[in-house]
C-alpha cells in the first residue's frame, strides 16, 4: 500500500491523492485550485500511469474536491466513480456553473483564461457517477461485501456539507480512513461527524484550522446570538446587512439560522436576497432534507424563507433599502461575483453594514477588506476606482471545518500507526505534527511531499 499526494504544493488547494492498494488504484477527490487557472489549477494526474486508475471517489462537491473531475474522468474512461447522492445532485450545479465562470473568463482576452471543460464534458463525466449510501461496504465493483482479500470502501458522514463524507477503505486485515472535509460539531443544518472510532491503521486526515488555536469560552450558539444582535443594531441604524457567502453550504447554513431568528420573533417582514446558484443548491438542500442526516428534517428553506432571487443584471441597480439582508456569493468577494459588485455600492456608506461569517483568503478582496483599517481606500475590481470603507465591518465565525482541537482529538482516540497531513497551510501541518508527534510517541505523522510515493505497508 503506498500514498502519493497529487496536489502541486503543500496548501489548501486542487486536493486530489492517489492510493495504491491490493493491486487497486484509487484517486480521492479531484479538485481545482480557486487562485490558479489552466493546467496549473488542477492536481498533477500525470504523476498517475495514464488508463490504470480503479476507483476515484469523491468526497463532497466543494470545487476545490471536484472541480477536476471531468478532467480525470476523460483521462480514465474505464474507472468507477463513487459519490453520495447529495453529492452527485450539487457537483451537477457546481460543475456547469464552473463551465460558465472559465467562459466568462475565457472571453476576457485580458486575463488570458481558457476553459479546461465544457458542458458537454460535464454530462459526459456524470455518465460516470455511481451513487451510494453511508453506513455499508463494497468492493471497487460497487457490490456489497465484507470479503477481506478484496478492496472494499464504506462511507461516513463528515458533517461538512450536505452528502460530504469520509471514507474507510479496508484490504487484507489493513484499514485506511481520508476524512476529507470534516466538521465534529454540529452546524444549524449539518449535524455533526460521525467516523470510525477504533480499528484504523493509516489515518489521511485535513488540518484546515490547524494553524488558529479556538478562543477560550467560543461556542457557536454564543456565535449565533452574536450574529442576532449584530442585525439588529444595523436595523436601528437604519442600514441593511451585506453578508458575503459561499453558495454551497455558508448559505444555507446562514438561511437556516435567520429561519431560527424568525421563529424567535425577529427578521418577520426582513427581505432576504441571495443569488442564482444559491437557489440551484439551496433546492438540492430542500429535496434531499427528509432522505439525508440534517438537523431540521422538515425545514424547506426556499419555501419558509421565500428569499429573492438577485441576478447579475440587477444586482447593480436593486435599491439598497433599510432592514434588508444580502447573502450573497462569493464568499471571497471574488472580482465580477454578486458580492463584490454589490459591496461596492455600500461599501463607504457608514449606515451599512457587511457582516463576515467564514473563511477569506488573505489576498481576496473579502480577506484585504477585513485586514484595512477604516477610511482606508481600496479597489475590490482593478477596473473600478478605489473607495474609502466607511460601513460598519463585523467578523463572526461559523466554520464548516472542525477546529484543531477537535482533530486533534481524533486523532488521539484512533491512535493509528500512521497519519498522513492533508489540506492546509504549512504552519497548520506544523503545529498538527508537533502536537500529535508529542502526544501519539508510538504514531509516524507524515506531511506528504506532493508528487513523491510514502509506503504505508
């Protein structure tokens, strides 16, 4: 059994691995790089002998997880590609809609982008997509078995987003489990992870957070009732509510909790808007709630919350009114998305408010808006002047990702004879392997080089 990491650097980035097991070849996730374009935006296949690969399967529909799959379904016609359902539903969305974003961008002869797929390329990679459930074991023919002389897989709920997973895979009295994004805690929709908890012998395993330590005293109800009177205090002020969000999994989340705040007698009569692909993955939430592990079962969100839905036409003009909320993506505020288009009309208007509820690269226009100092002049698109940052700025925390402890933890309850480090910033894989280097003695804790073999047994 050997591992190889296919990513082209050590970061959070086109996460893709490649393992070598029984005879099999496996390839864990296909994702693409958000900051990079072309070629060097996907994970490095060719490191994979081109026509040899068994299985690939896909953690959870993320772009930078899935992303390239339809760049390796077409180099590997002949593999079995396996998925939940939820997964398979929203990776159809994201998928098409990044089709649309390389085109836009293909068409702008400035930024020198070309598409790597098209849409006929996603429906083809589709053909391909075998749906299966947690909680049961198959070999890599997609049957059930519990026979031990065959590579055999069994999912489990990673609590990430809806139909993400982890994923054990068991060869000859050997087992190997890859978290892929995990969250132990339970969200407003997403309940808590729910993994192995004894017998892994190799544990591949995410560090998202690994470099942050948690506040003392953080909870996320504390965060939630934090958020409530934040919305309130911008509704006095006679302003609205700007709250960049991912499509997939931070809005819906964030409808769930303002559907919380309605129940509670706030937000009654609050116009919520939120964008196109928004609406495509939030319906995806809303038909799979009663089949999939969620908190809410009965919760439709499209339905209760009845949000408007804001095109790019009218995102420009849509008068800002008082007592409104805009949940809108990115959720990096990305040049030319609904977010950043809209910031830019509220930005140094000193009644609005923006309000920040995940993760933001350091070098996104979210993450240089949220590091300035107030009446600091920026530019959040190079084809629009700068302006001064008057509104009211606030930063809340709602991570998909389980904190370091957490992991941490996890790792300790397993105690494997390997662990392999994946999905994070240098200084996160650092602090994981000095921590768990301390505290598992008889453990070898491995960040994988991109591109070079580790021997598991």
């Amino acid at each position: 059994m050997h591992f190889v990491n296919l990513t082209r650097r050590i970061e959070i980035g086109s996460n893709s691995y490649w393992l070598r097991v029984g005879g099999k070849n496996i390839i864990f996730d296909a994702g693409l790089h958000p900051k990079l374009s072309g070629l060097a935006a996907t994970p490095d296949f060719s490191l994979v002998p081109e026509g040899t690969v068994d299985a690939i399967f896909v953690t959870h529909a993320h772009q930078d997880h899935v992303g390239s799959l339809p760049i390796l379904t077409q180099r590997e016609p002949h593999a079995k590609v396996f998925m939940t359902e939820a997964t398979a539903r929203i990776a159809d969305v994201m998928l098409h809609n990044s089709v649309n974003v390389m085109t836009r961008q293909s068409e702008n002869e400035a930024t020198k982008h070309y598409s790597l797929f098209n849409h006929r390329s996603v429906d083809l990679c589709a053909r391909a997509w075998s749906r299966y459930p947690v909680g049961r074991r198959y070999n890599l023919d997609g049957e059930r078995s519990d026979d031990d002389r065959e590579v055999t897989f069994e999912f489990f709920d990673a609590g990430h987003i809806l139909g993400s997973v982890g994923i054990l895979i068991r060869h000859a009295g050997k087992t190997l489990f890859y978290t892929g994004d995990v969250n132990f805690e339970n969200q407003t929709i997403m309940r808590g992870a729910t993994f192995p908890e004894e017998g892994v012998d190799v544990l591949i395993m995410e560090t998202t957070r690994g470099d942050s330590a948690t506040p003392a005293g953080f909870s996320r109800a504390n965060e939630e009732e934090r958020l409530t009177r934040g919305i309130q205090r911008a509704f006095e002020q006679g302003g609205s509510v700007t709250i960049p969000v991912f499509a997939l999994g931070k809005t819906q989340e964030l409808l769930a909790m303002l559907w919380k705040m309605r129940l509670g007698g706030l937000l009654a009569h609050v116009p919520i808007y939120i964008g196109g692909l928004s609406t495509k993955i939030t319906g995806v939430y809303d038909a799979l709630a009663a089949t999939t592990v969620r908190s809410h079962p009965e919760l439709q969100l499209l339905q209760e919350m009845a949000p408007y839905v804001l095109s790019g036409n009218e995102v420009h003009t849509i008068a800002v009114r008082k007592k409104c909320i805009f949940a809108l993506s990115s959720g990096m505020m990305t040049e030319k998305t609904l977010s950043n288009i809209f910031c830019r009309r509220i930005l140094s208007d000193e009644k609005q408010s923006l309000f920040f509820v995940g993760y933001s690269d350091p070098d996104s226009p979210s993450g240089r808006i949220r590091r300035a100092p107030p009446d600091t002049e920026i530019a959040l698109d190079p084809d629009t002047p700068a302006q001064p940052i008057r509104c009211h700025i606030e930063e809340f925390s709602f991570s998909a990702h389980s904190n370091r402890e957490m992991l941490r933890n996890y790792a300790l309850l397993l105690k494997p004879k390997k662990i392999i480090l994946v999905h994070g910033d240098i200084t996160a894989m650092d602090w994981f392997q000095n921590a768990l280097f301390k505290e598992l003695p008889g453990t070898e804790v491995i960040v994988p080089e991109p591109g070079k073999k580790t021997v598991l047994f």
